[in-house]
C-alpha cells in the first residue's frame, strides 16, 4: 500500500513538474478568489501576486517530493524488515509513516483548509478540488492508520 501511494506521488510530482502550467493555472485562480460566487464577502482575503502564486505551487510541489521520497525509502525499509521479526517491521516503518503524514498535511492543511475554506475553493464551479482532495486524504489516512497499527510476532499472539 504505502509502494502504492508512492507510485501515485510519484505520477503527482511528475504532472506537476512536466506540466506546470495546468496546475499553476488552479492555484493562481483559487488564491485570487475571481471564480466564487458573485455575491461571497471573503474575496479580501484574494491573493493576486503571481509571485506568492508561484512561490505557494513551488511549497506545493516541494512537499510532494519529500513525501514522495519518504513513502519511497518507507517502501524499502518495509521491504527489507519484510521476513523479519514483528519488532523490526515495526521500527522499519518510519519513513512510510512520515511521508503519508506529510501527505495527509498536504490535503488536509493546504487544500482542504486553506484552499477549501479560506480561499473558497468550494464556491469554484471550475476550480474546487476540495472532493479530489477529501478522496485523496482518505486514501492516505486509511493507509497510515492501517500502517501505524503496530504487528506482532505470532508467539506474541494468543492461540486458543
């Protein structure tokens, strides 16, 4: 699961670095507030500098390759502690864990909050990704609470 998750980071950060444009074009739009309803109060909180555009989609983006570097190196050590004892598999989830609890982070703090409530984006009949982002925040939660449940060796476990 957590190889999974890196693979989909893996295609994230690639769209986002190869087609840069497309993306930066959501973020530009969310952050200057100019798709929400005609009649919202909140568009004082637009930011219109492609500047802070640019530099935000760069944070973005950033985040997503350590998290996908982390869900990567989590992929390996989970691998290497595959066929060893329950205590070693659990300390070999470090990496994963980290790298799915930026992820959650990610679209939690920036896309659901932030961009979703702040900025509005649920108003955006063009750029709302809040349901993307909920879709791809349950996936990750999912994973990592299936992950962080600690295994046990099976003489560690009662057998009736």
């Amino acid at each position: 699961m957590v190889a999974a998750i890196a693979l989909w980071w893996s295609l994230v950060v690639f769209g986002n670095i190869t087609d840069y444009g497309t993306n930066f074009a959501f973020v530009q739009h969310v952050m200057s507030m100019d798709t929400l309803f005609p009649t919202t109060t909140i568009t004082y909180r637009a930011i219109s500098n492609p500047a802070v555009h640019h530099a935000v989609y760069i944070a973005i983006i950033a985040t997503q390759i350590v998290a996908t570097l982390l869900c990567w190196l989590g992929t390996l050590a989970l691998l290497r502690a595959y066929r060893g004892s329950a205590k070693a598999f659990n300390s070999a989830k470090g990496f994963a864990i980290a790298g799915l609890a930026l992820g959650f982070l990610l679209y939690d703090v920036v896309f659901m909050s932030i961009a979703g409530e702040w900025f509005g984006m649920w108003m955006s009949q063009q750029w709302n990704a809040t349901p993307s982002a909920f879709h791809f925040l349950m996936i990750m939660i999912a994973v990592l609470i299936f992950l962080a449940i600690p295994d046990l060796d099976i003489d560690e476990t009662e057998v009736e």
